[in-house]
C-alpha cells in the first residue's frame, strides 16, 4: 500500500514538475498538439519534490507527453508494454483502456492510472464518452538504453 500511495504522489508530482510549463500553456491553450517530451537520465535517488524519493535500480529514463486526441472508434497507437511503470493523468474527456483479453476500464479527467511494467493494453478516445477532444499527460519511467513503449501484436479486437 505504502509503494502504491508513493507511485500515485510520484504521478501526480511528476506531471506537475516535469510539464510546468505546459500546464500554463494548457489552461491557455497554447500547447502544440504534437506534445513535448521531457528527458531525465540520472542513475540514483530521483528527488521528486519534498520529502519524496524515487529510487532506481540503476540509470533510468523519466519521459513526459502531453497527448491530445479526436474521438474515434480507432485505437490510438498500437497494442504495447512499457519497460517500466507509466502515469497516465486525464486533463479532458476519457480515455478507454483495454486489456490483454479486452476488457475495459475507463479514465477521466482528473483521474490517474498507473500502467504496470509489461502491462499489455490499448486506449480508445470513444465519441460515446466524449464531446470533445481527449487530453492527457502520460510519464513513462525506464529503464536507460532500451526502448519504450513496445509494440505487439494484438492479443484481442477491441
């Protein structure tokens, strides 16, 4: 519980630090539609903000995105894993995410998900869930020198 509660404060900080100022260009509306990444490498403790700590097994890669989508039937990328855990924070609409064997669980705005390392997984911006665009910031942590996200072959058909 106590690892769960420090990835979710990580998440939430970690969107607010890395993307400041995107977050002055967001409530402004003069964020690129092709996002920003933001690139930390660091092979020890990462001090997130305050008394938070992350600490990495060895060199790790902190990637940060702002994503904005269409409603559509269609997936949004591809079926993937990440090498490491991902924060996904909703900032508008909902995004519809499906598992391995298709189920679905819905995020919305103000809401944050933790992807788990090697979680298999999909995400669709359905117009039956939105008026408008989707938005969201998504942070990847891993591993430095491998590549993230990984593409597979679709396990179902959504």
């Amino acid at each position: 519980m106590r690892r769960l509660i420090l990835i979710l404060v990580l998440g939430s900080t970690t969107a607010w630090l890395t993307a400041g100022s995107a977050l002055g260009a967001l409530v402004g509306g003069s964020l690129p539609a092709t996002g920003l990444t933001y690139v930390s490498v660091t092979a020890n403790d990462v001090n997130v903000a305050g008394d938070v700590k992350l600490r990495t097994k060895g060199p790790t890669t902190v990637k940060t995105t702002y994503s904005i989508a269409t409603p559509s039937t269609a997936l949004l990328g591809s079926w993937h894993y990440h090498n490491g855990p991902v924060i996904v924070t909703v900032t508008a609409g909902t995004l519809t995410f499906y598992d391995a064997a298709c189920g679905t669980w819905d995020i919305s705005a103000g809401q944050t998900f933790v992807e788990s390392t090697g979680q298999v997984l999909a995400a669709k911006a359905l117009p039956a869930k939105n008026t408008g665009n989707v938005e969201w910031f998504t942070t990847r942590l891993y591993p430095a020198g491998t590549i993230d996200p990984v593409t597979v072959a679709a396990p179902c058909t959504p």
